[in-house]
C-alpha cells in the first residue's frame, strides 16, 4: 500500500479558493517564515478522503464483522449509548467545575449517573457498594486486593499469601504481586475446575484471600463454590471474585450471594461500552458491607433532598486510585446500556451469550478436540483445541491466521495456558445464528485443509496488506511494510 506522501503529484490541488480581497494588516516576521514551502502531499479533496478511507477499511472491529475474543467479551457497542456519551451536558463538564453557590448544582447530573450506577451494579452483583475509580480491569483486581490488604491490616492480621487458581487470567497474580502479596497457585483437577482438596491443603493463616474467576476462564462455574468461600472465610480469608466476564451470569447469579467479598466487573466487556488497543475501559469494583470503609475517595452521597454530594472524610479508605472519579464517559454508556436493556433484559443477556457459546461449540466439537471433561454446559465461552491438528504441523496460530482469509476476527489463542494449543471462542449474545453459521463453517473448513494440504496454512493471511508479521519487531518499528 502507498502512504499518502507517495501518492502525491505535484501541482495537484483540491478546493481553489478565489484570491483574498481583504488587505493583509499584521505579517510574520521574516525570521519566522519558511525557507521552502512544508512538504506537504499535494492531492484532491477525493484523493484524501479514498485514502483515508481505505485504511480505515483494513481495521477489524466489532463494527465491522464478528469478533469472538474469549474472555474479552467483543459485543455490540449500542449507537445510543454513544450518542447519550457524547452529550455536551456530559461531554463538556469538567471535573474541576467551580462549584455554584448553593451547593455542586453544575454537576449533579454527572453525579447522580455515578451513585445510580454504584445501585444498579451493587444490585446485579450483590455488594453494598461499588468504586466506579479503576479504569481497568486489572486496575480493579489491584484496587480491590488493595482493599483486601487494608482490612487485614486493620485487623491487625499479618497475612501474605493471595491464592490463585492456574487458570486465572495473568492479571490475577500480577495485581496480587503488585499489592505486596505473595501469590500461590492451586491446580485445576482433571475437570478444569479449581481443586477443592488442594485449596484446603493450602489454607492456613497466612492466607488474606482467594482470587476466583467467575465462570472460570474454561467457561466453567464451580459448583462447589458456597462451600470454597466458606473455607477461606474459616481462615479470615477474603475472596475475590474476576467478574470481567459477568456475561453469563447477568439477571441469573449474583456473587454477593455465594460468599464472595470483594468483584470488580469490566464495563468494557459485559456493559457494552467500546473498548480494544488498550482502552479506555473501566473496572469498577464492588465490596460487602464490612469492606466499605476502605473503598477509595471520594464516595458519591445522596442528601435528603434528591441531590448528591461528593464525601471524603473516610479515614480507612486506600485513597485515591485514579484522578477524579475514573472513566467518566464509559461508566455514562454502560449506565445507558443498562437502562436500554433494563432488568428484564438482563437474563436474556446471560441466557444468549450461553446459548450461543453451546451453539458453536456443538457444531465444532466433533472437528476439534474439546478439552474440558466437565460434563456442565460451558458459559459464555468455549475452548477448543488444536492438538488434533497439530500433528500435521497446523497449530492454534495457523488457525488463528486463515480465520482473518475467511473474514473473522481470530478468537483469543493460547489461554487459558492450562490448554495445549487452546482457542477460547465467546461469540457474545448480539450475533445471529447465520453469523455463528459462518464461522463455525469457516473453522469445520480450516480442519479439512489442515488433513488434506496443512503446508498451505502456514503462510496465511494471504487477503491481508502485511501476512504474518515478527510480533515482537512490529510493535516496535511502525513500519510493518517494510519488512
Ligand atoms: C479481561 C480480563 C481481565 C483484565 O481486564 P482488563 O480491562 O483488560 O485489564 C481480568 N480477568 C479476566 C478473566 C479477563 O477476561
């Protein structure tokens, strides 16, 4: 592909505005002016905007075709929940607003979307309240263990050790690690669960607490979760629960019910606000009654009268965990996804994005090996493996390449890492049966190729500017094209 600059023909110009009438008052002094005119590409007004939009084309987005990312949650962002975003009411405000006489009337509308939210996901996850700070998941995994720390010391606990089962998410022990916190990982039995006997093995009093992921990130639920949680919290134990993939259990389960203390939920997966190339996203994190004090400042109060206020004055709280009150313009497109979807729409949420993991998964079984011995349904996700294909040479990552051919978004590869040659497929509740049609009938293809001529998938893409690019190189020189 040529970049602008070499499309240039010199001379060529777009609109020709009639020579200025209006008399030139002030000039540039001579020592601020050009030697030589800016090297600028000289194109028509049609030139530019094919260009532009012709790269614009080559990006792969939810907008423009389906995008199975397990664990990531790649759903239909609502154009609504854009629009209420860009309202200028919203959009405009500034969190440093001077304050009316009369109290923050500037801002209560801002304020009153922070505390309803703090409501409304307190409400679906069963916590008393939530933290709308963390401006990620990960972020909200180490607010959250940090809350975890302050309670322990608190309570005058010397405890050091975070649990972590092998499937977790990388950020699990990454966030505990950054808290201070050493991590210890339990196994997975032979049912991708976590283990229960080896989790009773290593409870002792050193234990501050136990990160679960919920449904685990084989798209499983543990059904032994109540007694688990018990067994942490006989040990003064907290648990964490990674609620980034709430999908599969919006309007069904809530985690306050089953024991969990601390969830922080990704606003950019299950509540449909944008997100990809490292944001912006939002990790909100909700707590129980006893853990509230150290959530971080400040904290959105309602006053008698209706309106709301912002408090401090929390001496045990962490502090604060990102300026002001977080990615204000994402909680506000979640806060609108849900009142478009309202209660009645949250299980129909849970029930589709599970109904349509199954869907894939039973047409694609029977072509790839399924590596789950768990005879529960999966959740809003399924993993596949390519150990089949394999061992003709075709990897997770050859597949992953010929899907981008057939017009698909590669599905998340190589994790969870307790799966050899792992692909984690989340359809998502907002594709039609025609789309998971023709995916799973592009994947069935790919493992006929891979029996009959595997060779002719390892140069794929082959539809693609650039094909298979050294990964590491290409996030360092910009220039994929030229190597
Ligand atoms: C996405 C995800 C995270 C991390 O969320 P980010 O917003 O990417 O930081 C943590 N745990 C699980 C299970 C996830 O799917």
């Amino acid at each position: 592909m040529k970049t602008i600059f070499e499309k240039s023909i010199p001379g060529r110009r777009s609109t020709r505005p009639v020579a200025s009438d209006v008399p030139t008052k002030a000039k540039l002094a001579p020592n601020l002016l050009r030697k030589q005119p800016a090297a600028l590409p000289e194109l028509s007004e049609l030139d530019v905007v094919r260009h532009f939009t012709g790269l614009s084309r080559l990006n792969f987005g939810v907008d423009t075709g389906f995008y199975p990312l397990g664990s990531c949650t790649m759903k239909y962002n609502p154009k609504l929940a854009e629009v209420v975003g860009r309202n200028p009411g919203f959009a405009m405000l500034h969190p440093l607003l001077p304050q009316l006489p009369g109290g923050e009337i500037m801002v209560q509308g801002a304020l009153a979307v922070l505390y309803e939210m703090d409501r409304l996901l307190s409400e679906i996850s069963g916590m008393a309240g939530f933290t709308m700070q963390p401006l990620a998941g990960a972020h909200g995994e180490l607010t959250g263990v940090l809350i975890i720390a302050a309670y322990h010391k608190d309570r005058g606990n010397h405890k050091k050790t975070i649990l972590i089962p092998d499937s977790a998410h990388g950020t699990n022990p990454a966030s505990a690690a950054i808290a201070g916190f050493t991590v210890k990982t339990i196994p997975s039995s032979e049912d991708g669960l976590l283990d229960v006997e080896a989790l009773e093995a290593a409870l002792d009093d050193d234990v501050a607490g136990l990160m679960l992921t919920c449904p685990n990130t084989l798209g499983l639920t543990h059904p032994r979760i109540k007694e688990i949680t018990d067994l942490v919290h006989a040990v003064d134990g907290l648990v964490y629960c990674d609620g980034a993939n709430t999908n599969a259990m919006l309007g069904r389960c809530r985690p306050g019910d089953v024991g969990f203390d601390v969830v922080h939920i990704n606003l950019h997966k299950t509540f449909a606000t944008p997100h990809g190339g490292g944001g912006p996203g939002a990790g909100p994190v909700g707590v129980v009654e006893k853990l509230m004090p150290y959530l971080p400042v400040s904290v959105v109060r309602e006053r008698q009268d209706g309106t709301y206020y912002l408090e401090y004055d929390h001496p045990k709280s962490i502090g604060y965990m990102s300026p002001f009150y977080g990615n204000f313009a994402v909680i506000l497109k979640a806060y609108t996804y849900l009142l478009m979807v309202g209660s009645e729409g949250l299980p129909r949420i849970s029930g589709n994005a599970v109904l349509n993991a199954n869907y894939v998964l039973a047409r694609l079984r029977e072509h790839y090996e399924y590596p789950v011995k768990s005879k529960q349904p999966c959740k809003h996700e399924c993993v596949l493996s390519a150990v089949r294909q394999a061992k003709s040479g075709v990897r997770a990552l050859d597949i992953a390449k010929t899907l981008m051919d057939y017009g698909f978004h590669s599905p998340t590869i190589y994790f969870p890492l307790t799966v050899k040659e792992c692909i984690m497929i989340e359809p998502t509740e907002t594709e039609s049966k025609e789309m998971l049609d023709a995916f799973c009938d592009a994947m069935i293809d790919i493992a006929r190729i891979a029996d009959e001529n595997p060779e002719s998938l390892h140069d794929t893409p082959r539809s693609t500017p650039v094909s298979r690019l050294d990964e590491v190189k290409a996030a360092k020189e910009l220039d994929v094209a030229s190597y």
